[in-house]
C-alpha cells in the first residue's frame, strides 16, 4: 500500500505555526508525508450527522 | 519455608496470599527470590527502569512483622508488585520514561499507588513504558525499551511494556498498568500475561501522568485474571480528585470469579477478524476456538454485529491525539527535541487537526456507544482478538502501520466498556495469542469471570517465556 496523497504542504506549515510548533525541515517533511493517513481518517470520519448528535454536558447530583 | 530458592516457578499473587497468610512463605523470601530474578535476567528485558531494592526489602520486613503479629491486610499483604512509571510515587522518580521527566521525583503517591501501599504490597520499582504511554519502543530515550520474555527480538506491546515483561518472566507477581488505546491489552496479548481494564471510571487516574483524559483507564496486570481480581478490590473505588471517577458500589471481584458459564451468553465479534483488516488465521482460529471451550462450559455462543472496527479508528485517533496534544503542548512548544522520536511522530499529527475535526470526533464517539450498547442487547459478554496476530519486531517494522491498521481495543477505550484480556494459545513459533472479553458498563466482575473460566479451563498458565526458566535456572544455583 503506497502512502496516501497528502496535505497541502502549506497547510501542514500553517497548522504548526498555529500550535507553536518550531520542526526542522526533515520533521515537517516526515509530518507532510503521513499528513495523507489523516486526511484519510477525518474523511472516514465525515461531518454528516444528525443535528441533535451532540456531546451533552452531565451533572453528578445525589439521588432526591 | 526458609529457601526461596525451592521455587522452580513463582507462586501466583492467590498461591503467594495463601502461604503467607498459613506462613509456609515469608514476604522478605517472596521479595528475595523477584530481587534474585530481576537481578538474573532484567539486563536483558529492561522492565525495571527503578528498582528500589531498599524499600522492597523494609517493606517486606514490616510486613513479615505485622503478619506474625497477626495484623494480616489482606490477600495483597506481603505480595511484589511494580508500578508503571507515569504512577507517581510520593519521593520515588517516577519518569514516563521520559527525558522530559528524568529527574521528576512527585511529592504526592497517585491513589492507586498509595491504596496497593495501603493493601500491603511490596513495592520493588518502577517499570518501563512507551514515552508517557505513546509511540512504542524506542531506543532515542534515557533508558533502553523493555523486550518480550518469549523473545527478546520482539516488542513486549505497551505501552505497559515493562508490566507485561517483568510478570511474564516472574520477576513481579503483579503490576499496574494504564490503557488510552490498548496499552494493558497489548502487552497482556504479546506476554501472555491477563491484563483488565476497567470501566472508565471505576479506578481513579488521579496522580497517574495522563495521556488522554477521556480515554484513560488504570487497572492491573498479571499472571491469572485470579490475581487481577485481587489487585483490581484494593485499586477500585470513588475518588473526588478524579473527575471521571464514578460513584459506584464495589463488588466483591474474586467472589465473582465462583460463577460458572452456564446460560452465560456469548457474543463473538467475527466481524473484527474478517473484511476490511483481517487477523492472522492463527489468532481467528485461537479465538474461535476459545469459543467452543466456552460453549463447552456452557455459554451460549453467537455473533454480534458491532459497528465497523474502522469506524472507531478515526475517532479514536482524532481524540486521543488531541488531548495529548493539550497535555504536552506546551512543553512540545519549548523542549520538542526532548522527546522522543516515536512520541513525536505520534503526537505531532494532531496539529493538523481542526477544533471542528475534534467536535466530530466527539460526536461520532457518541454514536458508536449507542450503537455499542444496541449491539450488546441480550448478551453478557463479547470476546474478540485483542491483537491481529502475535508480538512484533522491535525494530525494522513499517512506521506507517499505526496508520493502516486499526486497533482492535481502541472500540473499548472510546466506549469505556471493561475488559479482561487473556492468553488464548499460541502460534507455530510459540508466541502467545490474546482475547478480550468485554463486558457492559461496570460488569467488571462478569467479564473477569468468563475470562477466568476460560483460563481454568485451558492449559494456557502452564506455559512460561524462556527467560523465565532462565531466571528460575540462574536464581536456583
């Protein structure tokens, strides 16, 4: 299985930015190449769910 | 007893328990004998990262003392045991196996460490991890990687490497571990070890280095699922420190294990070990086998549909990432080149990711407990591989192979369902082959009990690594 087509190297550079992360050049280029498996993984994820799918926020009460 | 050395094996914590408690076994011979063996082959498995050699010996003392003065514990008094080493240990270095935390020495005992204290065991040291419990072995850290007992040549699994080493080759009788994404199952699986991990929020992680707060689960390691009932009493309970932990009563773990199979219905997930990322034909046929012992037990045995092994990979990788990435963010900012390279190349990838990709992950998370429970209607317990084939090379793998391949105990870390992972045969090369049994939210107690019968019923613990005999060997001359 060959490794998946990546990301936009420029995006990879952007989302490091943005984290505060200083890679040296072969580190981004190892990053940019399995940048493909997680395109890959949010895709299989996908963004089309019911609207009422929602993390719901829980209390811990004692029973009345 | 006075030769600790008339062991050619070493006892189980259950078989320890009862000579100590009859004292036919002091705890200092007991703790003698794991500090002979440690000393006879660790060179060669680097499970120990710490061996307090010093404080085993005073507290095997203590408790030789208060036994005989008839202030017996319990089943734990007097029993070796290693810690993980993300477990703090209130002055003790308790590292990640890090060079990040190299000289990190807690002020606290997580409340784990401190309840197995509490229960009397002997502590011999810290044990070996994956780089705070992620990534896997790797040789750019302050100290080597722990191997497998059956062959050093092959990873031992993790990231509770060290747990599953040093109880494989009995030079502990139990240990803790921690489980994110299947860090106890996996060792458990490649040493051929019994290893739980609890519903979530049944054990506090509370003072335990955290990898991912919503995936999180500390539980116990060893030779039987017997012992890890034993070791699972004194870690369980309530804990107001820990946000996740669950107010719930605590059964009686070992008492559980009486329950025969009978009427007990078993769903196996075939699903997992076909289609998409088939498992090994050796481990299909093993867990497909263990069915049938089942049956034979008196199980009913049926397939269960679960959602898609697949389906959980992206969801698990999306939000485990994530939340480490939190924990470590800001020191990744400032030291990044102080980690290692296998904890990087897992971490890092989560800078890719959106707040939108992490919102969906939750969701589907969500979705796929609900789907879970649906599925788990009508039966008591599923058993499914925990592991595609055996233990893998310590070196020279495909990097890529976290990526393609998802794990078949990630499902349960994302729905935080107890499982009780157990040697179910082994290969042509006699490597062991691992099961999970999974049981519904805080059936803690039925799972271990099936996965007990089950091992009753085998011939599996009669089996022990090279290194074991060899330490045996070594330690009776």
């Amino acid at each position: 299985m060959s490794t998946p087509e990546p990301m936009p190297r420029a995006h990879v550079e952007v989302c490091l930015e943005r984290a505060g992360l200083k890679l040296s050049p072969d580190q981004v280029d190892e990053l940019h190449r399995v940048s493909g498996y997680l395109r890959q993984a949010l895709e299989r994820l996908g963004s089309d769910r019911p609207m009422e799918i929602e993390p719901a926020l829980t209390f811990k009460v004692a029973a009345p | 007893m006075n030769d600790a050395t008339r062991f050619e094996t070493v006892p189980t914590i259950a078989e320890a328990s009862r000579l100590i408690e009859t004292r036919a076994l002091s705890p200092v011979e007991l703790t003698e004998l794991c500090l002979k063996r440690i000393g006879a082959v660790d060179a060669r498995l680097n499970s120990f990262l710490l061996v307090t050699e010093t404080l085993a010996r005073k507290t095997a003392k203590r408790a030789e003392a208060e036994i005989a003065a008839g202030r017996r514990r319990g089943p734990l008094h007097g029993i070796p045991i290693g810690l993980k080493d993300i477990y703090s240990t209130k002055g003790i270095r308790t590292t990640a196996h890090s060079k990040v935390l190299a000289e990190h020495v807690p002020d606290k005992d997580a409340v784990v460490t401190a309840k197995l204290a509490k229960a009397g065991t002997v502590l011999l040291g810290k044990l070996s991890t994956h780089e705070f419990a992620i990534g896997g072995p790797s040789f750019d850290l302050p100290w080597p990687p722990a191997r497998n007992p059956w062959n050093t040549e092959l990873s031992p699994g993790g990231s509770s490497s060290g747990s599953g080493a040093a109880i494989a080759a009995g030079l502990v009788l139990g240990a803790t571990g921690s489980d994110t994404g299947g860090s106890i199952r996996s060792p458990a699986t490649f040493c051929a070890i019994a290893g739980v991990k609890p519903t979530y929020g049944l054990v506090s992680r509370s003072g335990i280095l955290p990898l991912a707060f919503t995936l999180d689960h500390a539980g116990p390691m060893a030779w039987t699922v017997e012992d890890c009932a034993i070791l699972l009493q004194a870690m369980a309970g309530h804990d107001k420190a820990d946000p996740g932990s669950a107010k719930v009563k605590i059964p009686d773990f070992r008492a559980a294990l009486r329950q025969d199979l009978k009427g007990v219905r078993v769903g196996v997930i075939n699903r997992w070990h076909e289609g998409e990322h088939p498992v090994e034909p050796e481990m299909k046929q093993a867990v497909e086998a263990a069915a049938e012992t089942m049956r034979g037990l008196g199980a009913e045995i049926r397939d269960v549909a679960m959602p898609g092994l697949a389906d959980f990979a992206p969801a698990g990788r999306v939000i485990i990432l994530t939340e480490a990435f939190a924990v470590h963010q800001k020191t990744l900012q400032s030291r990044y080149n102080d980690y290692g390279e296998r904890f990087r190349a897992s971490v890092t990838p989560a800078a890719l990711f959106s707040a939108a990709d992490h919102m969906q992950a939750i969701r589907a998370r969500r979705q796929l407990i609900e789907r879970t429970a649906e599925a788990m209607a009508g039966i008591d317990v599923m058993v499914v591989a925990a592991a595609p084939g055996p233990a893998t090379k310590m070196v020279g793998f495909d990097p890529d192979a976290a990526f393609k391949r998802p794990l078949l105990t990630m499902p349960f870390n994302l729905t935080g369902l107890p499982v009780a992972t157990v040697c179910c045969g082994f290969t042509g090369s006699n490597l062991p082959l691992g099961m999970q049994v999974v049981g519904h939210p805080f059936g803690d107690a039925t799972a271990m009990a099936v996965a007990h019968a089950y091992e009753r019923a085998t011939s599996w613990r009669s089996r022990r690594p090279p290194l074991f005999a060899e330490a045996s060997a070594q330690t009776a001359r």
